[in-house]
C-alpha cells in the first residue's frame, strides 16, 4: 500500500501561491503585449510557451498539495484562456491552437518535476 502524499506547510504553500500568482501575471501581460519583433524560428516560440508553463506548474503544484494533477488542468484552461482573448481582445495578436498544446505539456512537465 503507497503511503498518502502530505502537503506541504502552510507557509510554503503559501509561498508557493504567491509566486504562482506573480508568474501567472507575467505570463499574462507578456501574452497580451504587442507581439515582439525579435526574429527567430517559430520552434522556439512553442520553447517558450511550454518553459513559461512548465515554471508555472511547480508552485502551482506545491500549493495543489496531493489533489496537484488539478494544477495541470487549471494551467491547461488558464492557458487556452489566455490565447482566446489574444483571438478576441489583441489587434496584434492572434490566438494559436499550438502555443495551447505547448502550455499544456508544458504545465504537464512542470507537474512531473
């Protein structure tokens, strides 16, 4: 028989929220900023969408406590959330069923650590 998860403590859960909150944030503002001019092969727009998520999920995880694989699909909705207001509230931006998939495996890899 496993022996049941323990959370973590109350104050690095805690912790833990607040830095979740802070990289979601800027996760946030950098998705909705015009897009960057910065040339380079489209790959590595998806490297960064899924290391942005994959750093996301540890905290996110931690605070999950035992219940943590919900953390991947808070991140996933959170994510596809993210790229259907680029679709609907950026005239820069558009959103991209790609950059999705790579939040989602990202937050899933995040999970794994």
């Amino acid at each position: 028989m496993k022996p049941a998860l323990e959370p973590y403590p109350q104050p690095v859960r805690r912790a833990a929220l607040v830095i979740a909150l802070l990289l979601a944030l800027g996760i946030a503002w950098l998705s909705m900023v015009p897009g960057s001019t910065v040339p380079g092969p489209m790959i590595s727009d998806k490297i960064r969408h899924f290391g942005a998520y994959a750093t996301l999920a540890i905290p996110v995880a931690m605070w999950f406590g035992p219940g943590r694989f919900a953390a991947v699909l808070v991140l996933t909705a959170y994510g596809a959330g993210l790229e259907l207001a680029q679709g609907l509230l950026s005239a820069t931006r558009q959103a991209s069923v790609f950059d999705a998939g790579a939040n989602a495996l990202g937050a899933y890899a995040g999970y794994l650590l």
